[in-house]
C-alpha cells in the first residue's frame, strides 16, 4: 500500500465559489480539452458522436434546487473534482502505488504505468472524484493541471488550472492553501469556506465558499401621483379639454 507523506512544503489546491458558479460547464469543458490534448493522454470517449457516448471526465457539474428555511428556492451549481485531500484514502488502498501525493505541493497523481486498473481507488474515494479511462482501462484524477502549473513555456498568467483559466464568472480560485496571504487562503478566511464531508475525515485541501443567503424580492412601491394640477390649455386645445371634461 501507498504511503502518505506527514507534512507536504506546499498545499496547492482550489476554492469554489457557489454564489458565482453560473453551471456554464466552461470549466469541464476546458478541462476536458486540456487533458486531452496537451501533455497528458487522453481523456477517452467511447461512441463520442454517437447516441449512447460514455468517456472519462475529471471535473463535473451537478445543480441542485435548494430551498432554504425562511428564504426563496434557489439553484446551486456544484463543480466536483477531485480534492486533493491530506488524508487521501485513494492513495493508501492502491496496491501498486500508482496513487500517490506529492510532498512538494500536496498534488495527488496517478502513476499509468503502475496503476493496473483494479478500482479500488475510486471504491475507496468518498467523493466519486476518480474516473476509469474507458479504452485505456487506467484511472484517472485531477491533477491540477500539473503540466500548465509548473510549464515555463506559457505566460504566467496561463499558469494556473485550465478550469480557473477559463472560468467567466471567476466562481474557481488557484492557489497554496499553507500560505496565509495567498489568495485562496485570504477567500476561505473571508468566507468561511467549507470541506465537503468533513464527517469522512479524508481533510480534503479544495473548500468550497457557500452561497450568500437570499432576500425574497419586495414589490416595487407604486409611485406617487403629483398632485401638482397640470396646466390649463389654451386656445383650440382649451375649449377641446372642456368639452371632453363636460362629455365625461
């Protein structure tokens, strides 16, 4: 079995924010088109034009109608991918060590050449954040774009995950969680940011920021009538205004 290390130098990871989340799926998208083009292998699709195509995704959206005690119904998307926890059952069930967490920055990988397809990593994550590679028949992960991350041929600016990259709403965040003024730190801090099934003790790195409560909508006040008499009309227009007024 896998060991995890007892300390990682850094703690690289995301914070997702479900006010702004828009469930455009721009995020899965660009994942999905990082992943498999770039210098990862594919993310594999069977029957991808057909009727029945099934295919590996490493981020995902779900949307959810809640309805809060006292406040209106809402939708929440959820993007879920995985967390890159401190407590990584994944890696301690792998019987190969293909699933492993790095010590310099907490990623949590998969080793293709080691892994021999068994599933008990994706049995043993409580978050169904793992996906079998339908051709290649290898699990796959996140990886926090570790190939863009570290890729000293793109700008920096390019250099963070390809689901932050290209998110319009800017609801993902990228950053080293064991810095305190790092971005994704101050935002958990501001917010209160969240673990997702704390109660499963896995200490996932990834937060989520929760949506800000809503107000019912109030009906606009209807507005107020001048009682300002208006003008008398002269001429035409003044004989015209008291025979309608006498007509009516």
């Amino acid at each position: 079995m896998t060991r995890l290390p007892a300390t990682t130098e850094k703690r690289l990871g995301l914070v997702i924010d479900l006010d702004t989340c828009v469930g455009c799926h721009a995020c899965a998208v660009s994942c999905k088109e990082w992943n498999t083009s770039a210098g990862a292998s594919p993310l594999s699709d069977v029957d991808a034009y057909g009727a029945d195509v099934s295919g590996a995704w490493l981020n995902r959206i779900h949307t959810f109608e809640v309805t809060p005690e006292g406040a209106p119904a809402q939708i929440v998307h959820f993007p879920k991918s995985c967390l890159h926890c401190d407590d990584a059952p994944c890696v301690t069930v792998c019987p190969t060590g293909a699933s492993y967490k790095r010590p310099e920055d907490g990623i949590v990988l998969v080793d293709e050449d080691l892994c021999i397809g068994c599933g008990l990593c994706a049995w043993a994550c409580p978050y169904g954040a793992r996906e079998m590679d339908p051709v290649e028949n290898v699990m796959k992960k996140c990886t926090l774009c570790v190939d863009r991350i570290y890729s000293e041929t793109l700008a920096e600016e390019d250099r963070i995950p390809a689901c932050v990259r290209t998110c319009p709403s800017s609801a993902r965040h990228f950053g080293d969680f064991n810095d305190p003024d790092s971005n994704v730190s101050q935002l958990v801090a501001d917010r209160g940011g969240i673990d997702l099934m704390p109660e499963m003790g896995t200490r996932p790195v990834n937060k989520y920021l929760p949506p800000r409560p809503k107000t019912r909508s109030q009906p606009a006040p209807a507005p107020a009538l001048d009682p300002t008499p208006a003008p008398k009309a002269d001429g035409f227009l003044g004989w015209l205004d008291a025979a309608l007024d006498r007509l009516g």
